[in-house]
C-alpha cells in the first residue's frame, strides 16, 4: 500500500440554476461579501442575478469586476485594496481560473500582514482567511477544489502559491453558467481539464489511488463531451458533464501535481499571454509523446477512458491513447501551432530557459525534461 493524503475542498454543491441563488448559499457565511469576477460576464448579464441574489439575501455586497486574464501582481493588490476599502467579511468568484485564483490570494491576505510575495511557494499562508465560496464559469481550471492560485510577476513570470487555505469554503458548479461558452473558450478549457487529468495520472511523486479514479472518470467525461459542447455550446447534458469533468480532474491535480505540459507552457502565458488552456493544448502533443518511453503503460490504462481496446502491448496501446486524444483535440478546432499565436524560432530558446524554472512542476513528470528536450518540443510545434 502508497501511503498518500488526499485533501479537497469541503463542500460541493452541482446544481443547474444555483447561481441565481448565491446570495443564500453565502449568507450564513459572510454578510459584507467583495465579488470578484471580470467585465466580460457582467457585459454577458451573468453577475446582475447574482448581485440580486446577495440583496434579496440581505447583503452588503461589493462588484469588483476588474479581474484579468493571467492575473497580475498589480491586479491582486488592486483587488485586495478593493476589499479593505469595503471591509469585506467574506470572498466570493464568479467566472474563471483567473478569477478565483485572484480570489483565493484575496480571502487569504486582506487581513493579514503578509504580503503576496511572502506567501510565494508552498505552504507559506499564515494567518486568517477570510470566508471563501468559488463559482466557475469554464469548465477547465477546476480552481475551485484546487489549493493553487498562479499570478504574473512583473517580470512576466508565473509564480505559484500553494496551500491548503486556499481551498474554499464551497464550491458551486452551476452548469447554466457555462452554456453559450465561445467554441475557443469551450476547446481551450476542455483540453486543459484533460490534461490535468492527464497528468495527475502520470504523476510520479503523488499519484494514488483516489486521484487516479477521480482522473480516470474525469477523462471519460471530457473526452467523449468537448467536442459536442464546441458544436452545440447550448447542449446542457454535455455543458454539465464538462463542469463535472473539470471539478473531478481539479480534485486530481491538487493532490497529484501536474507535469511538463503546464511547465512548458507557462513561460507561452506569461511572455506572450496566450490563455492557459490554449498554451496547454499547444504543448499536449510533444510532451505525451516525450513522455511514452516512460509513461506507456499508464497512457495505455487511460486508453479506457477514450473507449479504446484493452488489448495489445502496452506501446501499442499508448500510441492509440494519443493518437485518439489528439484526434479529439484536432475536432475542437483549437490552434495547434505556436506560429499561429504569434511566436517565432527566435523566441524557443528564452522560452525553453523560462520553462527550465518551473521545476516545482517538472519534477512530477515521469520523463526528465532538460533544455535541450524543452527546445525540441517547442520546436515540434512550431
């Protein structure tokens, strides 16, 4: 038996419709809530219900609505700002990874005298978090049952900060909320989620058997859901089973860290600012197929997942498992390219060194991962 710890966010609710009253699940948590979130979802008309909800509840609440993608070091101070100003007792997000990982950051410093750099790394949070409830928009970061948020320093660096008071309090997955997602949201999001679960299952320090089945269920509900959600974006069934997957890989990942497919593509977020999911996505293929020398046989247990035959070799079947994934990919219509968001062959090798620090992640690939390897990989996709 592996010894192991599996740790997540205490309560779930999944719930078509439990957007519109958020303002009653938060109540008996926090009576001067901030709500953080971005203008796109407010031009959309998802945050004017959410804001009744918290009135008709008898809530002081504050809309903050200046969240960015790839959340700055700026951008959370100014966040943070905000919810002194209103004296906030409690924290809530709507929308995506950059929104709760930015509320997350929030509940935990806004009463303390640490300051963002302070709690950079791994279980660094001191102090008191303030009440923290997370409602995801994309089905794809699973932020909301994980204990990670990212920012962007000044000097166009991911960093990572991780520990348990950044899970929330609860976690409401309204599949509503998700319906109407553009196709190149639904794609990117969807492929990010997969590899999460992906890599959770490959993971060669944490893996256990609690995030293997959470990866394994979350696989199947991506895999056979992302392309209809991209075709029809108001299917409900498919809408609802992507949130589902999303939450279940993020539940895997928290407690079996991703691989070299994030490490490689957060120097693309931070340097040239393609979205997350979609710099995921660019770098998925390279790294599965760096990685089957030694990760066959588990590619070949998640070939399941994506309905294929159990028979055969363990390379032969870990070959199917990529050529099928990324036949799922391709249907989604994401970029596959880095040439086609804008980055050139001058630019790999300052992004192969950038990707050379990020060895929080790198040391849970199954493969090692040199310069030279991160090079030939973002030459690949080129």
């Amino acid at each position: 038996m592996t010894n192991f710890t599996f740790t997540t966010t205490p309560k779930i609710i999944f719930e078509p419709g439990a957007a519109r009253r958020l303002g009653v699940i938060v109540a008996t948590r926090m009576k001067r809530p901030i709500l953080l979130t971005d203008k796109g979802l407010v031009a959309a008309g998802l945050i004017a219900p959410v804001l009744e909800s918290f009135t008709s509840a008898g809530l002081d609440a504050k809309l903050y609505d200046e969240v960015e993608a790839d959340p700055s070091v700026a951008r959370v101070h100014d966040a943070i700002e905000a919810a002194r100003r209103h004296d906030a007792d409690g924290v809530v997000a709507m929308g995506g990874g950059s929104s709760m990982d930015t509320a997350k950051l929030v509940a935990v410093l806004v009463k303390s005298d640490q300051s963002l750099a302070d709690i950079y790394g791994l279980d660094n949070v001191n102090g008191h978090r303030l009440p923290l409830v997370l409602a995801p928009t994309t089905a794809g970061t699973g932020s909301e049952v994980t204990s990670i948020s990212v920012v962007t320093t000044e000097a166009d660096e991911k960093v990572g900060i991780v520990d348990d008071a950044l899970f929330p309090d609860i976690a409401v997955l309204d599949p509503e909320t998700t319906i109407g997602l553009p196709r190149h949201v639904t794609a990117a999001t969807g492929i990010d989620a997969m590899v999460h679960a992906i890599e959770a299952y490959t993971n060669v320090h944490r893996k256990n058997p609690v995030s293997d089945a959470l990866a394994r269920e979350a696989l199947r509900l991506l895999s056979n859901n992302v392309v209809t959600a991209c075709e029809s974006p108001r299917d409900t069934a498919a809408r609802a089973n992507m949130l589902l997957g999303s939450m279940l890989a993020g539940q895997a990942f928290a407690n079996s860290p991703v691989g070299a497919v994030h490490a490689l593509a957060y120097p693309l977020t931070g340097i040239f600012h393609i979205p997350h999911g979609l710099a995921n996505s660019l770098m998925l293929e390279p790294v599965l197929k760096f990685n089957a020398l030694a990760a066959a046989p588990l590619y070949a247990e998640l070939g399941a997942a994506l309905g294929l035959d159990a028979s055969g070799s363990d390379e032969a079947r870990s070959s199917a498992f990529i050529s099928r994934l990324m036949e799922i990919v391709n249907a989604t219509g994401v970029d596959r390219k880095l040439s086609q968001v804008g980055i050139s062959h001058n630019d790999l090798p300052k992004i192969a060194e950038d990707a050379m620090n990020v060895q929080r992640l790198l040391v849970n690939n199954p493969r090692e991962v040199t310069y030279d390897d991160a090079l030939a990989m973002y030459t690949e996709v080129m």
